[in-house]
C-alpha cells in the first residue's frame, strides 16, 4: 500500500516546501514595504513640524528685528 503512494508523497512534499517558502518571500516583501511606509510617514511627520517651526522662527526673529528698530527710532515710523 505504501509503494502506491511513493510517487504521490514526493511531490507533494516538495509542493509544501515551495509553497511555505513563497510565503516567506512574500512576507519578506510585506515587511521591507511595511519599513518604507513608516520612514516615509516619519520623513513626512518630520518635515511637517520643521515647516511649523519655521514659521514660529520666523515670527520671533520679525518681532525681535522690529523691537530693535523701534528702540533705534524711538517708536516713530518713518513717512
């Protein structure tokens, strides 16, 4: 009974393992694109709080340019 088999268990057996090791691959591929997903979202959360921040920086060094002209002019403004 197990001679009838031999040809079948072979195959199948080889079938098995390709197919385990294709879905290794494909979870290898899974992962490598899950990693680019998450740099560039942290790529793009990083460039979104420097954009903010540069508008915060540019406001305080307008502000601090202004006062000092002010206390260089006296407060008046020229005509």
């Amino acid at each position: 009974m197990l001679a009838r088999f031999k040809n079948t268990v072979i195959p199948l057996f080889v079938f098995i393992i390709l197919v385990t090791n294709l879905k290794f691959e494909k979870m290898k591929t899974l992962r490598k694109a899950q990693m680019i997903i998450a740099y560039a979202v942290l790529i793009a959360f990083v460039i979104a709080a420097l954009t903010i921040m540069f508008g915060y920086i540019q406001r305080r060094v307008q502000g601090v340019y202004q006062q000092a002209g002010d206390s260089i002019g006296g407060g008046e403004q020229l005509d």
